[in-house]
C-alpha cells in the first residue's frame, strides 16, 4: 500500500468512530435518561431517613436493616422473618411459572419453527398466540374467575360428573391459581424470543444429525437445545424479571391474602414509605440480578459442554 492511501484509511478512521458515537448517542441518552437516572434516584432515596410527615436528605441504612429486622436468627416457632418468606414466595412463584413457560413456550416454538411449513400458517398460528395481548392483562385475569370460583364452570363440571361431592376450594384464590394466571399472562414472553432463535437455526445442522444417526431426542438436546440457548435466555429474563415484581397478578388471583415482594414495594408506597419501598426496591433488583447472572453462567457451561 502506497504512503497516500495508508494516510487517507488513517485519516478515515476517526471521522467514522465519532459517526458511530454520533449513531450511538440517542440510544444512550434514552438509556440515561430513563433507566440510569431513575435507578440513581431510587438509590439515593433507599438512603434518607423519613417520619410521617417529610422525607429527610440524610444518609442513613435504617431502611435496609428494618427490612431484615429479626432474620439474623429464627423466631421461637422456627420461622423466618417477614422478609425473607416474602422473598422465598415470591422465588417459589418464580421458579414454578420460569419452568413451566419455558415447557410450553419451548413446545409451541419448536412446533412452529419445525413442524409448520407454510409460512403463511406459521404467521396466522403466531398471530393466535397473540390474541390475549388484545385485551388488558386485568381483564384476562379476572376471566379466570367464573372458571374456576366456588360456583365456577370447573367445579359445576366436577360435580356434575361426580368426581367430587362439594366444590374444590384451591382453584381459586391461591398458589395455583396465581401460577395459573403467571402462565396464561406471560409464555408469550418466552415464545417469541424462542421462536427467533429457531428459525435462524440451519435446517441443514438437523439432516446432518440424523444422517449421523442421531434420534430425534438427541437432534432436539444436542442441536436444537444449544442453538436457541439465546431465545431461551432472553425469555428466561423477561419472565423473571415479570415475575418478581409483578403485585397486581398475585392481588387478584390471590385473593390479596399471598404476599409478594412486589405487593410490599407497593403498599409501602401508598402508605408514603419511599425509603422503605425504595431499598425494597434495590434489593429486589440485586437478587433478580443475581437470578440473571446464575441463568447466563449456566448457559455458559451448557456452551462449553
């Protein structure tokens, strides 16, 4: 290469890093603006101390001690404190609804990505997935209720067919039935993300897998599995983080007698508790943080095996 052309790819270089930069810059400040600030913000409260009245700009870690107030040991029964059962709900609720939609998301991608052919089949069965979304997520929830209620369509069935004697009470207004809404609310977010990773997956690594021999429960662990390990993380994500803090699913199906960790942040809020509600807050986002981390290493060691 000449003197003049090494000088001019020299020159060349940093106009187009400070193109990228000037590309770049809308998406930052959006990201600064409404995700950086804010978390700064809700931090900063978590520190200041309050009364009933006023909030008071001064560093303190009184919030984040009364949270965990009595859980450096057992109570004289052998349960945990407040906080930690609430948190160990919630996960419980976050694991059962993780697991279960990943099944069922994983099961409904595959079936469009590999059994449908037509990709106008494909579009319309995807757009059927989405019909839910037309309607407001109180609104599905509450559908659930003539369903499975004590004079629900479900219990008139069981009894009508005499497979119980009296309506069956944990339909409605408890851990199943919030599992049950979790599920109906939220595969979607695990479907769409699975769904992309499939169809990008050369259909050509499938007919070599079972030109070597492979059956079709090895081609769907060892080439489908690891190469929509994206989608599944990125839906494993979107569920999660839902998950730990939605309150209004686990209001209403709940009947407002299962506590969350979302439901706490939030009644702490009506009750003009910022502080409080705001370390709930920052621990809330360190332990989905910490949920994240675990799923991204796991990916990890699912590549390198």
């Amino acid at each position: 290469m000449s003197a003049p052309a090494t000088r001019a790819s020299v020159a060349a270089a940093p106009v187009h890093a400070v193109k990228a930069w000037w590309q770049a810059a809308p998406f930052a400040l959006v990201f600064l603006l409404f995700f950086l600030i804010p978390l700064a913000l809700v931090a900063m409260v978590s520190l200041w101390n309050f009364n009933e009245y006023e909030l008071i700009p001064a560093v303190t870690l009184r919030n984040y001690l009364s949270l965990f107030e009595g859980c450096a040991s057992l109570t004289d029964n052998g349960d945990l404190c407040v906080t930690l059962n609430t948190y160990l709900s919630t996960f419980k609720f976050c694991v059962l609804v993780w697991g279960i939609t990943l099944l069922v998301g994983f099961s409904v991608a595959y079936f469009l990505a590999f059994h449908v052919r037509s990709s106008t089949m494909q579009t319309v069965l995807f757009v059927l997935c989405t019909v839910p979304f037309w309607t407001s997520n109180v609104i599905r929830m509450v559908s659930w209720v003539p369903l499975l209620g004590r004079n629900g369509l479900v219990n008139q069935a069981l009894m009508g067919t005499g497979l119980v004697n009296q309506p069956v009470e944990w339909l409605l207004f408890s851990d199943f039935s919030v599992v049950l809404a979790f599920v109906h609310l939220y595969t979607m977010f695990m479907i769409v993300p699975i769904f992309n990773s499939m169809m990008r997956i050369d259909r050509s690594l499938l007919e070599a897998a079972s030109d070597a021999g492979a059956s079709g429960w090895q081609t769907l662990w060892n080439v489908v599995v690891p190469l929509s390990r994206t989608g599944i993380l990125i839906g494993s994500i979107f569920v999660i983080t839902i998950v730990m803090g939605d309150f209004v699913t686990i209001g209403v199906m709940g009947g407002q007698q299962i506590a969350s960790i979302g439901k706490i942040i939030q009644v702490q809020t009506s009750y003009l508790q910022f502080p409080l509600a705001a370390a709930n807050a920052m621990i809330l986002l360190a332990v989905v943080l910490m949920i994240i981390w675990g799923l991204t290493r796991l990916v990890d060691i699912r590549k390198e095996l």
